[in-house]
C-alpha cells in the first residue's frame, strides 16, 4: 500500500469524525500516541513497536487530511526532489 491509498482510507473511515473533534483535538490524540510510542520504545518491544508505529501514521494521515495536505506529494517534494538531503 503506498501512502497515498492509506491516506485515502483514513479519509474514508475517519474524516467526518475527526472534522468534528478538530485539528488542534485531533493533534492532541496524535502526540498521545507519540507517547505510546516513545513507551514501545523504552520496552523495545517489536509487536507494541509495530502497533504504535502504526497508530502515530494512522493519526498524521488524518492530521494531514484535516488541513488538506497530500502526504506522499509533500514528503516526494521535501525529500526526494533535486537539491534536497
């Protein structure tokens, strides 16, 4: 799956809830997960890894969403465009 398929599923099973929490609540779930993940980390801990890991995308695929912004276009143009590292 590349990241623009699995940006349009988190549009298409979480946009109209995540519209009516808010970005600013919406972000604020995703650094509870950040949490989460820094927490998998200190355990090392290859399933709760993958879960978190998962959980931290899955919720900036809806920040993305919210504010209108293609993830894999930015992150092809930040990354992967001549002239940058």
């Amino acid at each position: 799956m590349d990241v623009k398929t699995a940006q349009e599923y988190i549009r298409r099973q979480y946009y109209e809830r995540d519209s009516a929490r808010g970005v600013f609540a919406t972000f604020t779930w995703f650094t509870e997960e950040v949490g989460e993940l820094a927490e998998a980390l200190l355990h090392m801990d290859k399933s709760m890894l993958e879960e978190e890991l998962a959980d931290v995308f899955a919720w900036l695929l809806s920040i993305a969403n919210l504010v209108n912004i293609d993830l894999e276009e930015a992150f092809r143009k930040k990354y992967l465009s001549p002239g940058t590292s």
